[in-house]
C-alpha cells in the first residue's frame, strides 16, 4: 500500500526529486540540536514538482536521544520532513496551530536532513520562518488546529454542509471530474468532515463499484502515516479505515482512488469501534 499524503509526497523523498540534487547537505544551512534558527524560503529556492519551494537544512550532532523538530512561520503553512538512514518522517500541523512537529529517535547514527517545505495551495508560498531542534521532548498534541486552511490542500477548507458525516449512517455520493484534481498523482478527492472526541476509535468504510477506493484521514495530530490511510482492507479493492482520534476536534476523511483521473459512485460510512480488515482480495481490473 503506497504512502499518498497530500503535501509533501514521501516517495519524492525517498527517490531522486528535481531540484534536490542542487541543495545537498553542504548547501550551507546547517543546524545542531538545541540551537534554534531563523530562515527565510524565497522564490529563487528550488521547487517541487508539485509547484512548492523547498529548502534542505543538514542536521548535526545527533546521537540516539529522542529529539523534535519543531518550524514555525509567520507567513506559509509549513510541512516538515526529515530524511536519513532507513527512515523518512513528514509532518504538516503536529506543532501548535499551524506549526509543523517531528519527534522521532534516530535509526542509525549516519547523515540526517531537515526539508522545509509548504503546502501545495496557495502555490509557491515564501516567507521567513523558525526551524529549532531540542532533545527529549514529547509532541504537542492539546493545541487548537491550525486556522484558515481554506488556503491549504482541499482537504482543509471548511466543511460543506452536505458532506457532514454522522456515525453509523451511509452517505452516498459521486466522485466526479468537478472534485478535486490532485497534481502529484492526477487523481480526484471529495472530501467529507466527521467530529472525533479524544480516544474514541471508530471505523471508516468507503465502498466502489466504479472505483478502487483510497481513503485519508486528516486532522489535528493525524501525521499522514499508513495508520491514517488504507487501500483495500475493506475488501474487494473497498477501503476500510480504523482510528483512534487523538483530540477532540473535526476531522477530515478523505475519498481517493488509485487509478488516475478515476471517478464513479461510492458509499462512505463512519461506524463505532474497531472492525477487522477483509481477507477478500482486490481482484477488480481498475
């Protein structure tokens, strides 16, 4: 099951990205736990290729300490991503407000990089920005969601009013062309709004017949790992999703599919508790 989260795309990261090449680790940024720098992104810092600025810190003095890394700016939504040996974290809004978080413990002593990185909307955002690393720290997770995400990815406006879900009741709908197109994949997302209440687990069905279904989770203290995504665990290439929310807050569950520029009709439900994943295999020519 492919990583597919909606700012900065992990597989980019973790293959040869446009751009990256030309700011390698000894590109000048620098940064040592317990310091706490200031940077600014501009618009002659290399891009994306789903036209965001990104700018690469090398990170030093690590040892195996749990540490945070914490970037905050006053005029972009930032992401967040670090990158070293056998692993690669991403975080959009861990920290408080709008800020990004990463706690993480180093896999292996080696060369470690920090990303500073945007929001894919408002395209090619700037502006000056906080990037701090301290040890043995625990993450944020009580402060209020980041504000005015109309700006952000779709799955971040506000909540339409015909697109409440409310638990234990289907809601149908249709994927179509009008949704949503995201650029890094060229595939379509609609995107749904469930109130979640701290440490309540609940399972999130999206069935297709017209499509293989892919289904998101965003919100506060969502981090966009595989445990806030599924493909086909709900069945015949159906998506089943189970959470525990970490705050009380309004979530954003998002419908996807695999295939490129796919659309048709779908059935999403939100139920109480957990609910084994299928075992029927995706057998569907999608």
């Amino acid at each position: 099951m492919p990583l597919r989260p909606f700012g900065l795309a992990l597989s980019l990261l973790a293959a040869a990205v446009p751009g990256l090449a030309a700011q390698t680790p000894d590109s000048g940024h620098t940064i040592a736990v317990g310091e706490k720098k200031s940077g600014e992104l501009t618009a002659q810092d290399s891009v994306y290729p789903d036209h965001t600025h990104f700018q690469i810190w090398r990170l030093l003095g690590l040892g195996t300490d749990t540490i945070a890394v914490d970037l905050e700016s006053p005029d972009f939504d930032p992401i967040l991503a670090v990158k070293g040996p056998r692993v690669t974290h991403v975080d959009d809004d861990g920290g408080p407000g709008c800020a990004a978080r990463l706690v993480f413990a180093p896999a292996a002593r080696g060369n470690y990089i920090i990303i500073v990185n945007t929001t894919v909307l408002p395209a090619r955002q700037v502006g000056r920005y906080t990037l701090s690393v301290t040890r043995a720290v625990e993450p944020d997770l009580t402060d209020d969601p980041c504000p005015g995400r109309a700006a952000g990815t779709p799955a971040q406006a506000a909540p339409r009013p015909d697109r409440i879900l409310l638990m234990g009741r289907p809601f149908t709908s249709t994927l179509t062309k009008d949704d949503y197109l995201r650029g890094a994949d060229s595939t379509y997302v609609q995107v749904w709004t469930v109130r979640g209440n701290k440490d309540e687990t609940v399972t999130i069905d999206l069935t297709s017949d017209d499509f293989d279904a892919y289904l998101f989770l965003l919100g506060p203290g969502v981090s966009g790992g595989r445990r806030w995504q599924d493909d086909d665990s709900g069945g015949n290439c159906n998506a089943r999703l189970t959470v525990t929310f970490p705050q009380t807050a309004d979530y954003q569950v998002v419908v996807n599919t695999q295939k490129r520029f796919g659309t048709g009709a779908f059935t999403l439900e939100v139920s109480p508790g957990a609910r084994p994943p299928s075992l029927e295999r995706c057998r569907r020519d999608q």
